[in-house]
C-alpha cells in the first residue's frame, strides 16, 4: 500500500529530483520517464543514445519507442554541445538542467552525457521552419548557458531527424561539424552541417589532392612559415576584403607601413595577396596547412 502511494505521488510529481547520499543531486528527470524507466529498464536518454551511438536495430528502436511511449516520425534535432576539457560534472550537470528547463514544454526533449566535457541535446522540431529553428534554438542554449553559468562552449549541429531512426544520421553530422569549426572557423561557436563552407569542402579533400596542391603554390617544401604577426595581418585583411586602408587602421599601422608588409609577405611565399587570385590561393593554402597540423599527415 505504500508503495503504491509513492507511485502516486511520484506520478503526480510531474518531475522528479534524485539526490545522493549527501544531497548532491544525481539526476532530474520527468515522472513519467522515471517510472518507465523502472518498471523497465529503460528510458529515453538510453534509447536515443543507443540510436545514435549505433546500438540499436530498427526491431529493437520499434519495440521500445512503443514501451516508452515515444513518437517514432515527428522531426527532432540534434546539438553537440562542447565546454572547455575540465569543466566539472556540477557545472555541466547545471548546463544540463538549464537546457531541459528551457526545451522542457517538449515532450521530447533529452539531453544525454557526451563524455567528459560534452552534452547532447534532443527535440522536437516543427517541420515549417526547421532550418530556422535549428540555428534559433542553439543561439538561445549558447546564450543562455554563457549567461547563467558564464562558460565557454561550442555548438554544431546536423540536419533534422525526420524520424527517431535517423538520429545517428544527425549525430555523425553534429561531430563532423564541430570538427571543421575548431579546425577552420576558431572564432565561431555555433556550426550547422548544412552551412561549412570552403571549411567542409577543404576537410572533404584527399591528402593527396592538398598535396599538389601545396606542391602547386609552394614547390616541393609546400610548406608555409608565417609567424604570428604575418598571420595577424593577412586574417585582418581577408576580414577587411583585401582594403589596405581599413586593415591599417584595424591594425594601428600606417597604410605604407602595412604595404611594406605585405611586400615581404610576397618575397616569402611568392603570392602577392593584394590580388584577388593570390589571396585565394594563400587562404585556401593557409586552410590546408591548419588540416596537416590537425594531425593528417600531408
């Protein structure tokens, strides 16, 4: 009789809140979840982490999306969210909780354990306006998680998963994303899939093919030697669309003085970047360059 008072009340919690035995708290999750999960084993967190990490066959995704009562064809999308390697597990079990505070009108809403320093968000999203409310909902999380609790993240993000079964198709997409931000875009923290630019087109080239084309520009060395200065002043001026007055200016330099190093530049690497053709080339070289540092081996 007891407990099936507690099954009451918890059912009528609407959320729950599980603490350890020092009162730190463990987990927060929906009533309704956290009896399924009982009774079962299972819950929602589990069966999407399982879908998208590749764990799961269609049968198996059939059966307990039924057991759990989860739609299996509204659109959901996926966010990798990412913090500085050594945030601690209060901080981001408090990202966590924020995030579900904020998507929490949906349903289907979860946000799952990535490893040490990342989370993953899943939801709902209306088919009229995904793209839109893919890039809407991730400036929000990104804004309200630097707000609230003033760390640093990235987030990246794949196309919509028209239905639960197409999770791991997002998932992959999310991580490849992220990958080409902090590779090519470091001063970005949000990226969408759909949206990599030159950055996901160069990532997608065979070393071979960044090979001759070093070799191309360079000769057989291809390799470039810029300093930190040098790499100051050409990313201003490609920021600045090649103005030699406006990067002097961005750079507190005299425009002559800013001519001279570019002439320099030029004696360096052969490509004279006031030209549209071999700023080009120096940018995509530059690009390239990042990708063998990475780790590929060019």
């Amino acid at each position: 009789m007891k407990t099936e008072k507690l099954l009451n009340k918890i059912e009528n919690a609407g959320r729950i809140t599980i603490l350890d035995k020092d009162g730190k708290k463990l987990i927060s999750m929906d009533a309704g979840e956290f009896l399924s999960a009982v009774s079962s084993g299972d819950c929602m967190e589990k069966l999407y982490s399982d879908i998208y990490e590749g764990h799961a066959d269609v049968a198996d995704i059939q059966k307990r999306a039924e057991k759990l009562g989860i739609r299996e064809d509204i659109g959901r999308g996926l966010y990798l969210l990412e913090f500085e390697p050594g945030i601690s597990s209060d901080i981001k079990e408090a990202a966590a909780e924020l995030l579900r505070e904020l998507f929490g009108s949906d349903k289907s809403t979860a946000v799952i354990n990535e490893g040490s320093h990342s989370l993953i968000l899943i939801h709902s999203v209306s088919s009229k306006k995904e793209n839109g409310q893919l890039k809407e909902n991730a400036d929000k999380a990104l804004s309200m998680l630097n707000t609230e609790l003033m760390v640093k993240l990235r987030i990246a993000y794949g196309r919509v998963a028209s239905s639960v079964y197409d999770l791991a198709g997002s998932y992959k997409e999310a991580v490849y994303a992220m990958e080409v931000m902090k590779l090519f875009y470091e001063e970005r923290l949000v990226a969408d899939y759909a949206s990599l630019g030159i950055g996901g087109l160069i990532n997608d080239i065979s070393d071979e093919a960044c090979e001759r084309y070093l070799s191309e520009c360079f000769g057989t060395k291809h390799r470039l030697h810029l300093d930190d200065e040098e790499l100051q002043m050409v990313n201003r001026f490609f920021e600045k669309d090649l103005n030699i007055s406006e990067t002097a200016r961005e750079l507190y330099m005299h425009r002559n003085t800013l001519v001279y190093h570019l002439e320099k530049l030029q004696k360096k690497t052969g490509l004279d970047i006031r030209h549209f053709n071999d700023a080009v080339r120096l940018k995509l070289a530059l690009m390239i360059e990042s990708k063998a540092s990475a780790g590929r081996n060019i």
